[in-house]
C-alpha cells in the first residue's frame, strides 16, 4: 500500500505514546498485562453483579465485543468499483461485557465468572455521498470465564443475525440479502508468559440461515505486550480464523500500535484506549459479506469501556 497511507496512523500512535509513556500506574492486584484483573474485595467467595473481568480481550479479533472506530482502505468483493479503484469503508463498534455473578478463585484474579455481552458492528462506505451503510452485525451472548495464574479459558453461547443498509439495498448492484443469522458456543484456551499470550479453540454455528454459513470455525492466534507496569504498552496481535465453508482456508488479521492505560477508581482495574495500524486478509467477518474474500490496511481507536 501507498506509504502516505499509512503516515497519519504512525503519526498517531508516535503521539498516544509519548503522551501517556511520561507517567507510570499503579497494577490493580492481580491485574494482567492486558489490563483485566479483579479487585481484592472480589476476589473470593460469591460475587453478584463483578465489575471487573479476569479473560483479555482479543487484540486482533475483528468480532471481539469491543467499542471503537476504524478506517479501512482495500478490497471488499462485492463492494469494490469495476474499474479497479480501492474502496474506502469506516467501520464501528459499540459493545460491552457485564458481569452477572463472579465465584473467586484462591487468589486475586482467579475463579470463574458468567457475563452477559452484547455488541453492534456496522460498515459505511465513505466514497459515497451519503456515507452509505453497507452491513451491520447484532451479536448478543452469555459468557462463562475461568482464570487460573497465567491460563484462562472463555466458553461463550451467543446470537448473530446481519442486516443490509438500507442505502445499499437502493444500489443496482444485483445483490441479494441473506436473512443471515445463527447461534454459536465457542470455546478459546489462552495461556500468558510474559509478554507473550496464545490461544486457541473454536466454535460450532448452529440453527444456520442460510446453511452456507460455516458450521465449524477454528480459532487461534498470538498476542505481544511490553511492561506490565506502564501507563502506555506497545502491543501487537495476529489473529486467524479458519471456516469449514472456505476450505478451511483462514482469515489474518493483524494490529500493531499503542495501548494507552487510565487508571480505574478504587483500585479497580483500569480500562485501556488502543491506537492500532489494522492489516486483513482472507474471508469478510462482516455477516451479509460472509462468502466473499476481502483485504485491506486501516488504523483504528478501540476503547475498553
């Protein structure tokens, strides 16, 4: 890709370092370099309602329940002009976790806790007059985590159903919309050493609308963060995703930037604000687009609210 592409981004995340790399934070007690962690008066017994987290978001994950804006400049099949022009896409999220009731573990940061998630992912095309709205992906689900030390593992049951935009319906572009929706129960093991996290695991899709949609899905991928301590982290992720319905053939994606730690209240952990360059390639996370192969480079604010 073009190097002035990419300029603003570094631009970016040389500035978010340097503004948050002048002081330095307290850890929450069994806080992860992740930020995840959980307060010492929740860290045993029954705990209704937790308001901390002991599983680490994926850095890399496109469908990670997380809020954040991103732009995106590439390949998108179905959405590209014939002449060849690169489209240009802004996508957002607006997700959450909520704890439900947390049972602690012998030590700080350790047990198992159920959570209820939700999250809403959209696309616009920004080469349109109206910024049309391509796809959005409604994902609503009940999660059960179990950390141990440096191992935690995320069993997940959720819902997916994906919409067209109105705006892109009005195109002549001959597409048709797939009443797409599904159910899925994931299971991802994660194990941290050092500044190096690895996970694997996958999911099974079922109740399928249409039944082209994978019925199997493996998962895995790696995740690099410096100091534990610092108000500001280098991090890095790549992230694969391998669908029975292509083959098996898997999807990259990789992040590369600056987490940006604010400090939680009351000692609890604190949430993070990622600066992150985006690279992807290989089958479309975003639901109507499901069979279409797509690429792209972009750089993206995520926020751990």
């Amino acid at each position: 890709m073009n190097w002035r592409f990419w300029r603003p981004g570094i631009l970016v995340v040389a500035l978010a370092w340097l503004a948050a790399a002048a002081s330095a934070g307290a850890q929450t007690v069994g806080a992860t370099r992740c930020g995840t962690g959980v307060h010492e008066s929740e860290a045993t017994g029954t705990v209704l309602l937790p308001d901390d987290q002991s599983f680490c978001a994926l850095v890399a994950d496109p469908k990670e329940p997380s809020t954040f804006i991103s732009y995106l400049r590439g390949r998108f099949r179905t959405l590209d002009d014939p002449s060849g022009v690169v489209t240009n896409i802004a996508t957002i999220g607006v997700g959450d976790t909520f704890g439900l009731i947390r049972f602690g573990g012998p030590a700080a940061g350790e047990g198992f806790q159920l959570d209820a998630i939700g999250a809403i992912f959209a696309q616009f095309d920004v080469g349109t007059p109206s910024t049309d709205l391509i796809n959005t992906d409604y994902i609503i689900g009940v999660p059960l985590t179990f950390r141990r030390s440096g191992f935690s593992l995320r069993t997940k049951l959720y819902h997916q159903s994906s919409h067209l935009g109105d705006e892109y319906l009005l195109r002549d572009t001959g597409t048709e919309r797939a009443n797409l929706s599904f159910e899925s129960f994931e299971v991802l093991a994660s194990i941290e050493i050092g500044p190096l996290r690895a996970y694997g695991g996958g999911e099974h899709l079922f109740r399928r609308e249409p039944e082209t949609v994978a019925a199997k899905v493996w998962h895995g991928g790696f995740e690099l963060r410096s100091g534990a301590n610092a108000r500001a982290q280098l991090i890095g992720g790549i992230d694969l995703k391998a669908p029975e319905n292509h083959n098996w053939s898997p999807a990259t994606s990789a992040r590369l930037g600056i987490a940006v730690r604010r400090t939680g209240a009351e000692g609890h952990p604190g949430r993070l604000i990622n600066f992150v360059l985006e690279l992807y390639e290989g089958p479309s996370p975003y639901g109507q687009f499901f069979q279409d192969d797509i690429s792209y480079v972009g750089f993206g604010v995520h926020l751990g609210l």
